[in-house]
C-alpha cells in the first residue's frame, strides 16, 4: 500500500503536516519590462565610467571609421562605448572579450552600458589592440583631468618595476636546433597545402588550419629572430638562450618567488600625492637596472614636465642612474646598491684560507698601501670603474712572496705577488650615499613601498593581471596600459567622483 506523502511519521502512530512550500515553474514563458535606466543605481561605477570617457576627447578613435551618415553602410559601435566596455572589465578582473560578450547577455552594468544588446566579441579583441596612439592619447587625457583634480604634483614619483607572466608555458621555449626543426615541419606542412576551395571539409575550416599554419611558420621565424639577439646579448645563463615558439617577444626572468619563467618586466611611475600612475612601459630586460631614465622621460611626455623627485630601491640605484638623474636634473632618493668585493668562495676556490682574507691586511691611509700579516707592503698596481665604484688593485711584491712561509695560504700557485682590491665609491655615489644617510632622506624612502608596490599590487590581485593575455611586446605594452588607465580612473572615482555625488545628495 503506498504510503501518504503528506504526512511525515515522528515515531510510531505519531504524523505532522507537510511543509507548504513555492513551488518552482520552469516551463512557464514571461515577459518582464525592463527599465534600462535602473538597472544601475545612482552611485554606480558603471555611470563614472562612462560619465569620465564621454566627457573625453574621443577623436583619434573615431578617425578611421568608414561607416558615415549619407553613405550606404552598417552602423558601428560607438568607441565610447568599447572604451567603457573595456575599462568595466578591467575593472572588475576581467580581460577576455569572450567573457564581455558573454556578460553582455545578463550583467546588469553591461546591459546599462549597451542598452541591452550584445556586443560581439571580434569587435571587442579587436579594439583592444587596433588603437595605440589613441589609446596612449587616452591616458595622457585622463592624467590631464586627475592633475586638473590636485591629484598629481609630481613633487615625489615613486618607480618598480614588476614582472608579468607571458602567454607562453616553460615547454613553448626551445633553443635554436628545436625551432629550426619546427620551423622545416612548418614550411613542409604550408607548402603542402592543396586550395581550399578542393578540401573535402567546408571551405571555412579549410581557410582557418591554412591561417594557423601560415602564423605558426611566422612564429616560428619570430622566434629565431629573437634567439639572434638573445645570443647577441652574450647571456651567460643557458636556460636564457632560449626563444618562445609562441610568444618570441617573452623572455625567461626571474619571478618575485624565486622561480624562472616567461615574462615581461611592467615599468610603472607611480606620483605620491595620491597614487595615481603617470607613466608605464613594458621591457624585456629582466632587472631594472636601466629603466630609470626611460621611466622620466615617459612622465615628462606624458605630463610635459619633469618629476622633481624620483624615489627607487636598489635594483635602480646605480651609476648610469644617477648620472642621469643629475644632468635631468631630478633628485634621487634610493636604497644604496650592495657593495662587491671578491665573494669569499672565489678566495676558497683558490685555494686561499680564511686567515688571509683581505680583512687580514692593514690598509695605511698615509701611505696608500696595505700591510700583510708578514708586514710587507702591497703597494698600488691599477685601478678600474665598475657600475658606482673604483676598484684599486694593489700587489705585493713577487719576491717578497715566494720567500714567505705563508705562501701556501695566502696566494698557491700564483708567480706574481699577492693582491687586494679596495672598492671605493664614485664621487656621484659617494654624494649619494652621504645624502642617504640624513634622517630625512631615510624618511622619504620608507616611503617608497607604500606607494610604489600600490598600484602593482592592485593590477595584480585586483584586476587579476598576473598574466598578459595577449602575446608580443605591443600587445603586451597595450594591456599594460589599459590597467594602469582603469587603475587611475578607479582612483578618481574613488577621490573626486563618489564624494561629488555623496555631496549632491
Ligand atoms: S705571501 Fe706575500 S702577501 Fe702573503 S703574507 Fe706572505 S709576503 Fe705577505
């Protein structure tokens, strides 16, 4: 007998009622109006957004469209609209134009944005990367309101540099062999090709493996290319002689955790009054060491004046550096670069011991010679520049050595007498180092991290850009900046267009 569904048994002989529930119509069709306008609420990012772009000089984007009024033609999206579209995005850690597509269907600030209609997602990769000068042009626009705002001073502009991975796994890199082999498969493979017109599969398809084999092949000749200059550059490193097969641009850097991998190295300018970015360039060197210079001469495009101040850590803090900064006339706050002298392994390798290092000898300031635990002098042999020091080389004399019962000790196998070298600092970087010793100097450093690591972290954990996702510096150098366009556009709603409207309230 089937039991009654409406009664649930407690314990024997013992029933309570059902719960009346709502219940769920999944066949039923509805037709809901939709008052576009409120989808968002007054506050909204979404309206900052498009708000800021549409009050922007959006020219240079509507130059090259051919689609006018009077001639025959489809419509075209209104780039004020791919802008915001694209700024949205980022904003909220998205960077895919599939994904806009996609939110397009349902996102309420997406619908807001275009009216309820879908954008395609062609349309959308395409923009991204069709509009460099305007796209630069754009962040100069945006820095012109945020300084007409008093959020840029240039007093004090803190720089980092930080690495990004590239589209490209460990496995894509090859060295020269590899991509020579690939690169004959490739040819083979795009001279075999029949017309696409007699494929047994559909015309479309046929195009499509003819395109991608012809960008592979383009790839590949990218990559030897790359590899030319990276042997060029004489790294000694071997994982480095190596070039992506897709992405010949990215190259093998050291990451912030210690590990290698495929990179570009983002260089973002960062002013202190209130953290906005005003310049950013993407490089493939893999340290920082010569990025300061480009670094102001991006601001001084961007803004058309010079930072008063640059404030840096160590991996900029050298010579050239600060030559630079002198004849630009910008000062230079910095962390001092280590110091080198003869790593002590090179000493034990040589078989030296440890009670004749150069410790053990007694430098005399008066005479400008060393004294060695035998008490000979070593007088001064020759000197030489190396980044931000003189190294001073001075020698005993060879006879005083071979003589010596500590000479097994304290130079082996050697003919010529023993040396020291005295590291001094330059007189750029004595002045430096002397600078960095006052208190105030020290204070303005401490700094540094707060406002320079901000917008790094923020692109990073916010907007979710731990990876590019497009492939080749270009490319690489516009996703870059338009991060740092919607960073900043985030900083001014957040300090100029949210207190407004809270004050019209
Ligand atoms: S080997 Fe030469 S430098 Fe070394 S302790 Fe003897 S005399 Fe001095």
């Amino acid at each position: 007998m089937e039991k009654d569904k409406s009664w649930t048994a407690l314990s024997k002989g013992e029933q309570q009622p059902r719960v009346r529930r709502k219940e769920i119509n999944r066949q039923q069709l509805l037709l809901r109006p939709v008052e576009v306008e409120k989808l968002v609420e007054q506050g909204h990012p979404v309206r900052a957004i498009w708000e800021l772009v549409g009050g922007l000089n959006l020219q240079p984007f509507y130059a090259d469209i051919e689609s006018v009024e009077g001639v025959a033609g489809r419509p075209v999206w209104d780039p004020q609209l791919l802008i915001s579209l694209w700024l949205y995005a980022y904003k909220e850690g998205g960077s895919s134009a599939r994904e806009i597509a996609r939110l397009c269907e349902y996102h309420p600030a997406y619908q807001w944005l275009t009216g309820l209609e879908v954008v395609n997602y062609h349309t959308l990769a395409d923009f991204r990367i069709e509009h460099k000068e305007a796209l630069d042009q754009l962040f100069i626009d945006v820095l012109g309101v945020l300084s007409h705002e008093g959020l840029i001073t240039l007093q004090r502009v803190m720089h980092d540099g930080t690495k990004v991975k590239a589209c490209a796994s460990d496995k894509s890199f090859h060295r020269k062999t590899t991509l020579q082999d690939h690169l004959r498969l490739a040819r083979e493979q795009v001279e075999q090709m029949g017309d696409p017109e007699s494929e047994e599969v559909s015309k479309r398809v046929a195009k499509a493996r003819q395109r991608g084999l012809r960008e592979k092949q383009e790839r590949l000749e990218e990559a030897l290319k790359a590899l030319e200059q990276i042997e060029a550059s004489r790294s000694k490193e071997e994982k480095k002689r190596r070039a992506s097969s897709t992405d010949p641009d990215a190259r093998v850097m050291l990451q912030a955790k210690g590990a290698y991998g495929p990179s570009y190295n983002a260089q973002i300018s960062t002013d202190a009054k209130a953290k906005v970015i005003v310049g950013v360039g993407v490089t493939q060197a893999p340290t920082d060491a010569a990025e300061l210079e480009p670094a102001v001469e991006r601001i001084e495009a961007n803004l058309g004046k010079k930072p008063v101040q640059m404030v840096v850590d160590g991996g900029l803090t050298n010579q050239a550096a600060m030559e630079a900064m002198t004849e630009k006339q910008v000062d230079l706050i910095g962390a001092l670069p280590e110091r080198r002298g003869v790593a002590p392994d090179r000493l034990k390798q040589r078989g030296v011991s440890p009670d004749f290092y150069p410790q053990a000898f007694e430098y005399d300031e008066g005479a400008d010679c060393y004294r060695c635990p035998a008490g000979k002098g070593l007088q001064y042999e020759t000197e030489e520049r190396q980044g931000a020091s003189v190294r001073r080389r001075y020698r005993a004399k060879a006879s005083d050595c071979r003589g010596c019962p500590f000479q097994a000790q304290c130079c082996p196998g050697t003919k010529r007498g023993r040396s020291v070298v005295r590291s001094e600092a330059t007189p750029e970087m004595a002045a430096f180092q002397a600078k960095m010793e006052t208190p105030e100097a020290q204070a303005i450093y401490k700094q540094r991290a707060g406002v320079a690591e901000f917008p790094n972290a923020w692109i990073k954990d916010k907007m979710g850009l731990r990876q590019f996702r497009l492939r080749g510096l270009v490319k690489v150098t516009l996703e870059a900046v338009w991060a740092c366009l919607t960073y900043n556009i985030c900083q001014w709603i957040r300090l100029c267009w949210k207190p407004q409207r809270l004050a019209q309230v």
